[in-house]
C-alpha cells in the first residue's frame, strides 16, 4: 500500500514541478550550496586548533579537500524527467494487481492481497540498475535530503526542491531548505558512520554535548538522551544554522536586520529565527523511553530551542537577559570550527 501510494504521489509531483519549473529552482539550490561550501572551508582555514604542526595542517588540507568534493544532486533522473520508467512501473502494478485472482471472498481482505502480490512481483522485476529507483520510491516522503560519505554527495529529495513550497513573504531566501542543505553538508564533518573526525574535537564536542544534555532538563517532552548519544546530528543543526545567520547577515545591513516589519512587532532577524524554526512545526509528542534510547536524533523542541540557545545571535536579535532560558553570551559558547574554536 505505501509503495502504491507513493508511486502515484510521485508521478502527481513530477508532473507538477514540470508544470512550475521547479527544476530550475534545484540550480538555485546548487548555487548556494557552493556559497555554504566556501564559508565552511573559510571556516576550516580559520581554525586555530588545526594550525602549529604537519599533522594539524595534512587534517585541516584533508578536511577542506572533503568539503570541497562534496556534489550536489536531486533525486530526480532521466526517467522521472521522462516518466518514461516510472510510467511503466505504475502501468505493470497496476496489471499484476487486476491479474491477481481474488480467493478469500473478502474485498478488502483481497485487496490488501493483490496489492502485495503485485509489489513482490515488481520486485522480482527489477534489474539492479533501477533497485534504487524502486527503493527511492518507497522511500521519497520519508527523508527530505541525505549525505553519503563515500561517494560524498548530498541528494535533496522533492517537494525540498520546490521553492515556493519554502519562501516566506518577509524573507525571499529558502532558508528552510538551505538550513537541511546545511546540515547534510556539515555530516562530512560529523559523519555518524565515521566518527574518527570526532575524537580530534576533544573539550570542544564535550562542551557541546553537555549543552545539549542540559537542554533536556530545559526543554525535554517525555524522555531525553541529547547530548553524546546525539552529537552526530545536533553538530550539524548548529552549525547549519550558525552558518545561514552569517549569509542572513551578508544579504541585509543592520538597519535591515533591526527594523520592525511593518505591521508587526518582528524585526527581520527575529522573523530568521522564527522562519527556520517553523520547518519543525509539528505536535511533538512526549518520548518514550525506548525511542529516546534508540533515536540518534534529538526530539524537535531540543534541536530548535538548544541550538538558538547555544547561539549569542539569538540572545542579541531578542534581546534576551542572563537568566532567560535562551540567553548565552559569547564566552560561553562552544565552537568546534572557526576563529573562536
């Protein structure tokens, strides 16, 4: 049923970004990673812990190397942009499935049969060259981008690609779709299949990680394991964050930033924060014990609230107090990369 259900949401998308050119919008994507790419090398060069003797500067010459070969791709290939094999998937399941006899008498009981049938023998048909076209399918609506470190390529998955799906009217720029561009990006540096880089950053990563375990005490829904078992994917939230404020900041003067929009007591900095944090606008349900065992990523309100709060540009843009639960001065935060590692 979900592969049935996501095979014909699929070709409902391919047809729409045809019809809106949202293809071009993947270039705009293409570009910007280039900009996040460039800064984070800049960032890497910057980094004094990774100055003063040959095995620092072969790290940081490696590190730098990584990002820079890092390609950029969407998942939709020449036969999404043809429909020609999707097509033909949808034409032989839908085949198999009325070719299917009916047994059990029991329509929906039948259904859920024929169905079944029909996926295992599309399945069985698959060549290897399409396995992954199939498994794309299947797996479309579950993630929205990912990185592979062995072939260091970040694929932005639809509806990621479509702009105007992530535009606000105040701000232009996507920024929810360069804040996950961001953090797939930053996984060559917090890859959580290989974390080797991560025994470099010492006091760093453990500063780091006790902010997030004490976010839990703050912020925590239900059970909370932030902090060293989330490290690999909270590093790159911040980090994807810290850098979209640094483009935020080269794309408006401050007397942009600080003023109020009109009609609202927002200023445009503030409505950065609030933009970004509404890509995880959801009900967050209390977790359980068990999946916070298990989950190597921190609950929504902990990876908003503990990365904002982790950051002196937050604090400033709101105006925040020491006591405030968001409030941090500079000297009190954590920096992995950059002039202030």
């Amino acid at each position: 049923i979900d592969f049935y259900n996501a095979l014909q949401s699929r070709i409902h998308m391919i047809e729409f970004m045809k019809s809106n050119r949202t293809y071009s919008d993947f270039l705009e994507i293409s570009d910007i990673a280039e900009k996040m790419k460039a800064k984070m090398i800049e960032n890497i060069e910057s980094t004094k812990w990774l100055h003063g003797d040959e095995i620092g500067d072969f790290i940081r010459e490696k590190t730098k190397e990584r990002i820079a070969s890092i390609q950029i791709y969407h998942d939709f290939d020449e036969h999404d942009q043809n429909m020609t094999y999707i097509s033909k998937v949808n034409h032989d399941f839908n085949e198999l499935y009325f070719s299917n006899q009916r047994k059990s008498g029991i329509l929906a009981l039948d259904t859920l049969l024929g169905l079944r049938y029909a996926f295992k023998e599309i399945e069985k048909r698959t060549k290897n060259t399409t396995e992954i076209f199939v498994e794309r399918i299947r797996q479309n609506f579950v993630f929205n981008a990912f990185f592979e470190l062995i072939s260091t390529t970040v694929t932005i998955l639809a509806p990621l690609m479509h702009r105007e799906s992530f535009t606000s009217e105040i701000l232009k720029e996507p920024f929810i779709t360069y804040s996950i561009l961001g953090h797939e990006l930053y996984h060559s540096l917090f890859p959580s299949t290989s974390p080797i880089l991560s025994t470099l950053f010492t006091d760093r990563g453990k500063c780091v990680i006790k902010h997030y375990e004490q976010s839990c005490s703050k912020f925590a829904m239900g059970a909370c394991k932030s902090g060293n078992q989330t490290f690999n994917e909270d590093s790159p939230d911040l980090e994807s964050f810290r850098l979209l404020h640094s483009i935020l900041r080269e794309k408006y003067i401050d007397r942009e930033l600080n003023e109020k929009i009109e009609g609202m007591e927002t200023t445009l900095e503030q409505a950065f924060f609030y933009y970004t944090a509404s890509a995880t606008c959801e009900a967050d349900e209390n977790r359980t014990d068990e999946r916070a065992k298990k989950d190597s990523h921190s609950a929504w309100n902990i990876r908003i609230n503990a990365a904002f709060s982790f950051m002196p540009e937050f604090s400033k843009a709101f105006g925040c107090k020491e006591g405030d639960q968001m409030f941090i001065k500079e000297e009190q935060s954590c920096y992995v990369f950059g002039p202030n590692s």
